[in-house]
C-alpha cells in the first residue's frame, strides 16, 4: 500500500513537471529591433530580414521580431547608444 501511494505521488508529480513546462514553453516574445538604416537598404534587405525570419521558424512561431526602420522609433542616430542603456524608447 506504501509504495503504491508513492507510485502515485511519483506520477503526480511527474504530471505537475511536465504541465509546467509545457507552459512555460508555450510562452511568446515579441522583440523590437530598431535600426537607422532605411527598410530599402540591402543591410535590412541581406541581413536583418532573412535573420528575423530564421530566428522565428526556429522559435516555432514563439519568439517575433518587429524591425523597425530608419529610426521610425524616435530619436536621433546620437541618443541611441543612451537609449539602449535606458531602454527608452523616446
């Protein structure tokens, strides 16, 4: 009789292990990349843009990156090294 109480407590907690992992692997992000270059420029083009889309089928749909464009966020090419340290966005 003990030991199966403690089959049971071993599948239970089994069953809690794996329930709290597969939820926290079915969490998303969702990422902001913000560079000065313009959406036109073969850096985004070439680099970024097949990058984010690498990461994202890797990530099986659960991590998202929103590129963002010649500085479509705000600010000017001399903050951004402040900003990032910040983590302001304006």
């Amino acid at each position: 009789m003990k030991a199966l109480k403690l089959a049971g407590a071993a599948i239970l907690g089994t069953a809690i292990a794996l329930a709290g992992t597969s939820l926290a692997s079915a969490q998303e992000f969702t990422f902001k990349l913000h560079q000065m270059l313009p959406a036109t420029s073969p850096a985004q083009k070439n680099m970024l843009e097949p990058w984010v889309k690498q990461v994202e089928e890797n990530s099986g749909g659960r991590v998202k990156i929103e590129i963002y464009p010649a500085m479509s966020l705000g600010g000017t090419r001399r903050n951004s090294s402040s900003r990032l340290v910040t983590g302001s966005s304006t």
